[in-house]
C-alpha cells in the first residue's frame, strides 16, 4: 500500500506576509476575521515591518521607541500596515523618481586624438581598425581614438513603464534575520523561508533527523528563472559591459537550484534526496510532485518542497514587458480612462477573470513538509492536509511557446478524477474549490476557465469556486503555485475562501456559467483543493491537497482508531511548540536556521562498509541496500 503524503508544516513569506500560523492567509481575508484575529495579524505584520518592536518583558514599542500596548500598535500602524503589504507602487526608487538606468546613441566630435586606459577584458573585439592599442602591463592597454567623429553610447535615465508589483512587506528584509554576505534576495528568503517552515512543524529537526537513515530525507527546491538581481546572475552579466568586477558568488549563487542546495548546506545539513525541476509558473508543482512520488514509494519519508523567486528587477520586469504580458501604467490608465494613476490604483493592477490587461508581477518563497503517514502518526506531527497526486502534462503542439494550449484540460481533469474515486461524486461537486493561476491577462482568463468548464460540465459541477491569490499578491513565477497551495492550507483551517477582491465584474468573455466568481470572502467547508497552474511553454500543472479532517479520517481507515487516538495525543506537544514559534513570530522575533561551516565533512571521515555507510554526526547509517528489480545474473553467465 502507498505511503500517504502528509503536509506536517508550512513557512515562507510574500506580499501578504509570513505563511506560518497562516499570517499572510489571514492578510487576505482580514475584512472577514474576528476581531481579536485581525488584530493579532495586524500586530505581527507590524513587527515585521519594523513598526514595533516587542520587548523580552512582552512590552511593545513604537518605530521610535516609545511605550505603547498592542490595541495601540494596531490602531497606530493599521494603515501604513494596509499600504505597504500587497500589490502596491514598487518602492524601489527606479521605477519612479530616480528614473532606471538607460543608454542612448551619440555623436562626438574630437579635434584631436584622445588617449585613454582600460583594462585588458574591456577591449571590445570589435574595435575600430584606426584605434591604435598599446600594451601597458598584463593588465592594462592604452587606447588613442584618432580625431573625428564617433558614436558612443551616453548614460540616461528613463521612466518606468511598469510601477506596480507585490513586494515582501515594506520594512521586512530576510537577509538581515542571519549571517546573510551577497546573498542574493531569493536565497535570503530561501533561509528564511525552510526556517519558517521547520518551526511551524513544531517538530525539533535534529532529532526528527537522528530517528531516520540519512537517506530518507530529501530536498526538492528552485525557481523559474534563477536568481537575476546583482548578487546573483543579474550582475554577473552586467558586469563586464558596466566595467565593474564579476564576484566569485554571482556565478555559483545564480543556478535555479540553488534553493535546494542552500538547504542542504546551511538549514539541514541533509545528505538525502535533493534536486529542483524548473517549469516555468508550475515550478513549486513540478517539484511537489517529486516529493510526492518519493513519498509514495517509500524512497523518502521526510521532504522538504519549495520555491524562492525574487523577480523584481528593472531587467526582468522589462523583459515580460516587452512580451506584452505585465499590466503597465499604459495599460492600466486606459482599462479605467484614468490621466493619472494614484496609489490606489497600483493596489488594484492584477484582476484575474475580470476585464484586465496583464499580469503583475510578484516576490515569494514558499515551503512545505512532507512527511509519510506512519511517520507522522509516530512524531505526532500537525496535520495541515495531505497531497495524494500532482498531475502534470505538456501542450503539444504550439504556435507560440509562451501561449496556453491544452496540456492543462489532461492535468484538472486526472485532479478531478482522483477526487471523485477518493471522495465521491458528491464531495467533488460540492466541496472542492479550485485555486486557479489567475493570472490577469485577456488570454488567460478565457482559457483557464475553459479548462474550468469543461472539467465541471464533465462531472456536473454547476458552481464551482473559484479562488485567484495573485489578486492580492502578484505572480511570482515558479513560487506561484506555492503562494496557492498555503492560501488552500489557510482556507482549511479558517473555514473561509479569499475572494477576488479587484473583481468588479467578470469578463464577458470567461466561460463562467459554471463557475462562482465572488469578490468578497466566503465561508466555505472543503474536503479538498485543486492548485493549478499554466507555465510558459507548455508546463501545465495541478496539484490535489485534500484537507486536514479529510486526511485524518484516512488515516484511521488505513491504521485504525486507536492509532489515530495515541497520535493525537501525541501531538498535543507539538502543537505547544508550533504554537510557542508562532508567538515569538507574530512578535518579530524570528528563528532563522542558518549554520555555515558547521559539521563539514569531506569524505575521509567516513566508514564505508558494504552494506552501510556511517557518518560522524548522524546517529544512524546510510544503507545501502538497494532495490534491484532486475533479478541478479548468474556469474556463471558473464
């Protein structure tokens, strides 16, 4: 019998907020929460933004250091707290005043030659024949330029075309949470974000560590499109044109692995299972499903899955720009006939299914913990739900790589069916939602909810909820997915669904007849979520969470009554402790798990035997035990 995929914990962090203790789930449905619920998650996001600082004592202050008591902080930082989470004008100042870097073409007149220095890797290979070059040093030429006129290339400033994104929490900044040297902003929130994970499990990792074969944990972690600010590939790239020195970090440090590896290295200390599989806005999908088949099969018994992307640069933002895929200010001010755009309007920029003009994009790390089904009973982990199958499938034949095609109808539908075979016709039709990529483009809202109707009208579906996070916070590429995954997770514990809160009406052209399309939150009891997601160039993805009453109730039926009894009251400790990290949290005060240098080993500190290897640190062996489905050959055969 297959092992079944519990999610034990959950942590990251994007526009919204810190995932642990669904803070950043309850930013998105903060109008409909209690009122003791919205003020708690008002005060955390305040401390993380630096608004307040909470003393040892439990004593608050304000940004300048004086007293105040938390109904205090609330009502003093509560619109700044609004302002400054979400889509909001990018507050980097080169999408506005300061103007982002440019280059233009100009004609210089010389009277007489001019003779300049550089360094040897500066000379252009294509250098005019009638420039004179002399070797100076091993390092350095000087170049004469005869007199004349040439063309060069003049630094300038442009205005930005794009001027909304969702941005991390104004104020938060990982990388000053540890011992963080040019790292680049995706791996910062990497570190933070696996942290966050762990101490949401409420589960001690090195002892969950020492209980297991070494082997039997595993790392499945990436993006989309590396790591492109200026620590990381973004600035080896520049670096050489701008005549400013490539670091020995850039080129290591930008890999679309990196996450994993990060993890492996600095958070874990793991010698198991690792790895990243890119596929574009399904990345976080792609790799859940790794993490699912291991645990499945029973290769792994502990995975971590996740996802950091950092895309918010001038470079990659102009690059979707041109493709014509971002909601620039253009576009924007003609969907309302706006002259002008205010900060408000910013706020509203992504609205999926409604009449919209592109994406906007995001900023996210997202993590999970998979744990197998016996394990948890035997750790008397929290249940968050269950993953029992990711489905993916590719489009086939494409006029254009970046256009939807039709891999996405195979990839619901296989969600949708093993829904039906799992709960019932019944439970399918009534109590699943669907957490759509919603991505706010023209193409996509038409053609996702095709996929949504098609799906429905096959199984008789007739109102089908529908839930688009990236309303509140953007698209963040490969973590897209991820940013869903723990909103559903959110969704189960607190009974409500986020609405489309840009949705001032549907498009005319969205195949909504079976769909409910809801602007405000709505309380909704689901046995189940699909996660979906449509990547560029055909990477199509739909993960099944089944939520956490589901989960226990198939737990009992494979392992009985009175195994689920002795776990639950095994879990009462853990949830002492999750619940202990979630208050340090919501005080600002965060666990981040970053150990450089520590326990390195190189290789000779290891016995290795022939069944086993054993390695100082780990308290049990590496096996070596194999499976060998091939049968064994007769020597005397060879």
């Amino acid at each position: 019998m297959p092992h079944l995929p519990v999610i034990v914990g959950m942590g990251g962090v994007n526009p919204a907020g810190r995932t642990s203790g669904h803070q950043a789930f309850r930013r998105t449905v903060l109008d409909a929460l209690p009122d003791d619920d919205q003020a708690r998650t008002l005060l955390g996001l305040a401390a993380m933004m630096r608004l307040a600082d909470c003393q040892a004592d439990g004593a608050w202050h304000d940004a300048e250091g004086r007293p105040l008591d938390a109904a205090g902080i609330v009502e003093q930082t509560r619109q700044q707290v609004l302002d400054h989470t979400l889509i909001r004008r990018i507050e980097d100042p080169r999408f506005n005043e300061e103007g982002l870097p440019a280059n233009r073409k100009a004609s210089l007149a010389l009277d007489t030659p001019l003779t300049f220095r550089i360094r040897r890797r500066q000379l252009p290979d294509d250098l005019p024949p009638t420039w004179q070059v002399k070797e100076l040093d091993r390092q350095s030429l000087e170049v004469t330029v005869p007199a004349g006129t040439m063309e060069v290339m003049l630094p300038e400033t442009r205005p930005a075309q794009v001027r909304a994104a969702g941005q991390l929490p104004s104020g938060f900044e990982p990388s000053r949470l540890y011992r963080s040297v040019h790292h680049p902003r995706g791996l910062s929130m990497t570190v933070f974000a696996a942290s966050d994970c762990l101490g949401d499990s409420g589960l001690e990792w090195d002892g969950l560590r020492d209980r297991l074969d070494p082997d039997e944990v595993a790392v499945y972690a990436g993006n989309s499109i590396g790591q492109l600010d200026d620590e990381g590939w973004g600035g080896l790239l520049k670096s050489f044109v701008s005549g400013k020195r490539a670091t020995s970090k850039q080129m290591p440090l930008g890999y679309g692995q990196m996450p994993a590896d990060f993890i492996n290295a600095y958070v874990l200390g793991s010698v198991g299972g690792t790895g990243a599989a890119l596929g574009a806005c399904a990345s976080f999908l792609y790799n859940l499903r790794l993490g699912v088949d291991d645990i499945r099969a029973g290769r792994r018994r502990v995975v971590l899955v996740g996802t950091a992307d950092a895309p918010i640069t001038p470079e990659v933002i102009e690059g979707f720009r041109t493709m014509g895929a971002l909601a620039d200010d253009d576009g924007l001010k003609a969907l309302d006939a706006l002259e002008l755009l205010t900060d408000a309007d910013y706020q509203r920029a992504c609205r999926p299914f409604a009449r919209n003009c592109g994406f906007t994009m995001g900023e996210s790390s997202q993590f999970i913990m998979l744990m197998d089904d016996v394990l948890a009973l035997e750790t008397g982990a929290e249940v968050l739900g269950s993953v029992p199958g990711v489905f993916v499938n590719a489009d086939g034949w494409k006029r254009s790589i970046s256009a939807p095609g039709i891999g996405n109808y195979i990839s619901l539908a296989k969600g949708a069916a093993l829904v039906r075979d799992m709960l019932g016709e019944k439970a399918l039709r009534e109590r699943t939602f669907l957490h759509a990529h919603g991505t706010s483009t023209p193409k996509n809202r038409v053609t996702e909810s095709h996929v949504f109707d098609q799906v429905a009208r096959a199984h008789g579906i007739t109102a089908w909820p529908v839930v688009a996070v990236k309303a509140f916070v953007g698209h963040s590429q490969g973590s897209a997915a991820g940013d869903q995954l723990t909103s559903a997770l959110g969704s189960f514990a607190h009974g409500l669904l986020p609405g489309i809160f840009t949705l001032d009406a549907v498009a005319d052209d969205v195949h909504a007849e079976r769909l409910k399309l809801f602007r405000d939150p709505l309380p909704f009891v689901a046995d189940a979520a699909f996660i979906n997601a449509k990547g560029f160039g055909g990477n199509n993805a739909t993960g099944v969470v089944l939520s956490p009453a589901v989960t226990e109730r198939l737990m009992a039926e494979r392992h009985g009554e009175t195994a689920v009894a002795a776990w639950q009251k095994r879990r009462e400790a853990t949830r002492e402790v999750a619940a202990a990290f979630h208050r340090a949290a919501d005080r600002g005060h965060f666990e981040v798990r970053y150990r450089f240098g520590e326990g390195v080993l190189e290789g000779p500190e290891l016995d290795v035997g022939r069944d086993a290897i054993r390695i100082p640190g780990y308290a049990q062996e590496v096996s070596l035990a194999v499976d060998n489905p091939f049968g064994r050959l007769d020597e005397g055969d060879a």
